[in-house]
C-alpha cells in the first residue's frame, strides 16, 4: 500500500500587498481551483508505466496551494496581523492526511514519498 503525495509551491507572500494579490487566484483561494487536474504533468503521479515505471501503480494524491503559508500555517481567525487573511496551510494538509487516514487507510501504507515544489 504505497502512497505518492504532492504539495503544489507557489504562491508564498510576506507582505499585505502580496497575500492580497493573490487572492484572487488559485494561489490564494480554493474557489480559483480547476474542478480536475491532469496530474501527468509532474513526473511521480504519472499511471503511465513506461514513464513511471517505479511508481505508476501507487495512489497518488496532490495537495494544491491556496494558503501562501509554505503549508505551515495555523491560523483559524483573520486578524488585522494577518492582513483579514487566514494562513492555514498546515491545518489544511492535516485535514488532507485525516481524510485520507479516515477514507483510504493512510496509515497502514508501507511506504509514503512527500512531493512537492517551492
């Protein structure tokens, strides 16, 4: 029971005028998300086995980015020290990992690679 998850980079802010730029796009709000992704683009999700032979037959999972937090943040409530935005990355991949766990037996898989670019 092998696992392959991917976290999408991009998007990272550290200043008000930054995070709120990116509100307005996949990578500051979940509702710009496309409603299906082609994972064949990123070489480790791939189910095509003459292009991924090692891992074409693991469960494959991508984690988009919408937090500009690195996938750290745990903020639940929007405060003026946070520009009115939340930065919940963390809490984000955490809820991700509990459905998995919950749906599909995380925890039991033999082996997991944590994917990812910045």
């Amino acid at each position: 029971y092998k696992w392959v998850i991917y976290l999408h980079g991009g998007g990272e802010c550290d200043n008000q005028s930054s995070c709120e730029a990116q509100t307005t796009s996949a990578y500051g709000s979940s509702k710009y998300f496309a409603n299906e992704s082609d994972p064949s683009g990123w070489y480790l999700a791939s189910d095509y086995c003459p292009y991924n032979p090692d891992f074409c037959g693991w469960n494959h999972v991508e984690n988009p980015y919408c937090t500009q937090d690195l996938h750290s943040g745990q903020i639940t409530e929007a405060t003026d020290d946070t520009w009115g935005l939340f930065f919940s990355g963390h809490l984000v991949m955490k809820a991700m990992l509990d459905e998995l766990d919950k749906n599909h037996n995380l925890q039991e898989a033999t082996e997991i690679i944590l994917s990812g670019v910045s």
